[in-house]
C-alpha cells in the first residue's frame, strides 16, 4: 500500500494527561501530553494518535484545547479518537486542529454516522477504530469487541471491515485485544486476514514488545504501526522502530 511504513506513537489521555493502563484500567500517570508530543516530533514520529480514554463531556473540552496546543507545536498529522458520537464533534475535533478522527464504538452502534463523517469531510479524516479479538463464534475467526475488548458484538470482525470500507473509511486501525499489553508480537494472522480484503491503509496496534516486532507487522500486510507504552517507557526508541523497518527492506520517512 504505502510507499513507507509509519510508525506512531499512541497517547492515552485523561484529565489532560497521558496515562498507562491496560484496557483502560488500572490508569497511571504517564506524563505531560504536548511534552511527550513534542519529544516524539522531535524523534522522528510520522503521525501521533491522542486516544481520550475517559470520553465524558468535561475531558473532551479539556481535549480540545490538547490538540490545539499540540497541533501549534508539532507538524505531523494528528489523529484523536474517543468518544465521537456526532459528526458536529468531527467538526469541532478538526476546526481545533485534528486532522483526523478514529471512531469506534459509534460507528458500531450507528453505521451512518461513518457514512455521514465521510461524506461531508472526506474519507481521508476516517479512521475506524477495531478491537478484535479470536473467537470461533465467527466464520472468520476474529470478532469485533467493545469497551477495550470487555464486551463482544455479534459482529464477525472481515464482515465489519468490509462493512466500514463501503461506508467511506479512510483507514483501519487494528488493534488486537488478544495481543494488547503482552508485547509477545502483533497478530500477524489477524493482519494478513484484513490486508486480504482491504485496499485501504491499514494501521496495526496491540503487542508491539520490541523493535523487532515492526517488520514482522509490516510483512503482515501494516501500512503504518502504532504503540504507546514501549515509546513511553523508552525500552523502543521511534529510531530503533524505524531502523529494525529499514534493516528488513521497508522505506520509512
């Protein structure tokens, strides 16, 4: 798909600021959002994904005014999910200085809603946002979840992607619940499975462990792969990503 593979740094934000957790629990403090941003900028990072983990009315003003500081600070797209459920906060999300949004859960519950987003700003703002998990419910194997992968859908997880890709995404973030927070490696099955049927970029997240790790997801079929706790906790640099990505024959930026 991409001439290069992205690598991007995941930030989970609450109460404007990052946060380590897993599944959204046992949230701890993980530094100053804009900081982080600005040092991941610095490093090299293609793109940053801000994620408002608690998605309440109150933390999404407070999100607001994150991505406006961020977006005067730091050059690369940005992409911020959590807690869209209209297309008015698309709206607001973009004239604050997104470039792009991720929907999940909304999407799920009101398909139009994507159909809508796409349409009146261009599916290059439409990122939707997957949390897949194995399961031998679905004919395909994998099954969509929601709230962190807490609670499945009756959605077999290759029909939802196809499903979406007809409703006007831009791109696919696959996270796995299965391999999120083991740092054992991507789901390079779950990855080639969704490559197989979309033409649109794909990003994955969920198990990235060490910076061996990015060229195996690149193989799988990954346009662009995301990560949060390694970058944070500075046991992968941005640099070490992208070198293990060229050492393997993939062009980064």
């Amino acid at each position: 798909m991409s001439l290069s593979v992205r690598v991007i740094p995941c930030l989970d934000v609450a109460e404007g600021r990052v946060v380590k957790g897993v599944n959204f629990l046992n949230l701890r403090d993980a530094g100053d959002p804009i900081e982080l941003a600005a040092k991941y900028y610095e490093d090299g990072a293609d793109e940053l994904t801000f994620l408002d983990v608690k998605a309440t009315v109150d933390n999404r003003s407070t999100m607001y005014d994150l991505v406006t500081a961020c977006a005067e600070k730091v050059f690369i797209p940005l992409t911020v999910g959590g807690g869209i459920r209209e297309v008015e906060d698309v709206a607001k999300l973009l004239g604050a200085g997104a470039d792009k949004v991720s929907v999940g859960s909304a999407g799920i519950s009101s398909p139009k809603l994507l159909r809508d987003i796409s349409n009146r700003f261009g599916n290059q703002v439409l990122v939707i946002s997957l949390d897949l998990k194995r399961s031998p419910k679905t004919e395909s194997g994998f099954i969509v979840t929601t709230h962190g992968g807490r609670q499945e859908t009756d959605l077999d997880a290759l029909a939802w992607v196809k499903q979406v890709i007809e409703l006007g995404a831009g791109e696919l973030l696959v996270n796995s619940i299965d391999a999120d927070g083991t740092r054992q490696g991507f789901d390079s099955e779950m990855l080639g499975a969704i490559r197989d049927i979309a033409s649109i970029p794909l990003i994955a997240s969920g198990g990235a462990g060490s910076a061996s790790d990015f060229p195996v997801a690149a193989a799988a079929g990954a346009d662009a792969i995301l990560a949060a706790s390694i970058f944070h906790e500075g046991s992968v640099t941005i640099a070490e990503a992208k070198g293990a990505l060229k050492l393997a024959g993939y062009e980064t930026r």
